[in-house]
C-alpha cells in the first residue's frame, strides 16, 4: 500500500509519468500545442498508424494502432499557460511497456523542442 502512495505522490509533479490503471497520465510543463505536435512525432517515429487526431486550444486527441492493431489513445489537456495533463493507453486494459515507449517519444520530442 505505501508503493501506491509514493506513486501518487510522484503524479502530480511536472513530467513525471505514473502508471495507474491502464494509462500513464503526467502533467507536463508546455502548451497543448506543444504536447500534441510532440505526440504526433513521437507516434510517427514508432510507425504506428494515426488514425484521427484533433485539437483545439483546451484539447487534443490522438488515436492509432499498433502493428497488432491495438488501439493507442493519446489525450491532451489544458491545465494553465505552461501546464498540459497527458494521458496515454494502448489497448482495452493498457500496455504498460508500450505506454512508456510512447510517454518517452514524446518527452525526447518535448526536450528537442
């Protein structure tokens, strides 16, 4: 129990990624903009197949599959000027390694920006 508790600790902190319950959610220190363009670069570097993206400036949605077309949901969203929530799931019940794949694509991206 006290494992849980440190992981939800570290949740709330800027660009730290906690897995829970399927998806790894963090909250990341740039724009929605930012985070999506990032997302999209992140998933075309891993050749997943981008199905439908949408963005406005509150929000944004990414969803691909996989080689063994399991779904890739990527969700963005606005928490102030310089702060996004990221949300990521692979499949119906989440894929943790992939998931962090992913979560790190897109951090690489984030930090080359």
């Amino acid at each position: 129990s006290s494992g849980c508790a440190v992981l939800l600790v570290g949740a709330g902190a800027a660009g730290t990624a906690a897995y829970m319950k399927g998806d790894i959610e963090s909250s990341e220190p740039h724009s929605v903009e930012a985070v999506f363009q990032a997302s999209v670069a992140a998933l075309q570097d891993l050749k997943l197949s981008i199905l439908n993206k949408t963005q406005d400036e509150l929000s944004a949605q990414i969803t691909a599959r996989d080689a063994a077309d399991k779904k890739v949901s990527v969700k963005i969203k606005f928490i102030s000027e310089s702060s996004t929530k990221l949300t990521i799931r692979v499949s119906i019940f989440g894929d943790e390694t992939k998931s962090r794949q992913i979560y790190s694509g897109i951090k690489r991206h984030l930090n080359t920006d």
